[in-house]
C-alpha cells in the first residue's frame, strides 16, 4: 500500500475517532485499529468510522463523502 495512504488514513482516524475510543483504550488498540482500517481500505476501497465512534457523532468515511453501500 502506498505510504501516503496509510499516513492519510492514520491522520483520518487521528482526526475524527473519538480519543477515547483510538488512543484512551492504548497504543496497541490503536496500533490493531489502523491496521484493521488498511485492511478494510485495501479490500473495499474506503474505511469509515460509526457515529458511535466518531468525535462529530455522524458517520464519516475516507476517502471524503465515500458513498456507504
């Protein structure tokens, strides 16, 4: 996977996640989250955060505006 992909997609769940749910639960969740994420990003071209997960309590995917089927 390129590596500016996976830079993007750390700062996207860096950025939206709610902190305790991503860094709150430790560094080796977070470090499994991502991976899970790069999986998911790999396999289906996009990774979204719930609304339960996610600071702005609405869903948000990368990339931006990913429409979820």
């Amino acid at each position: 996977m390129n590596k500016n992909v996976e830079q993007d997609i750390k700062e996207f769940l860096k950025n939206n996640y709610k902190s305790s749910r991503y860094h709150g639960r430790g560094a080796e969740y977070a470090a499994v989250l991502l991976a899970s994420s790069l999986a998911d990003f790999a396999e289906y071209g996009y990774v979204f955060i719930s609304r339960h997960d996610s600071n702005s309590g609405a869903v948000v995917t990368f990339p931006n505006n990913h429409p979820i089927t």
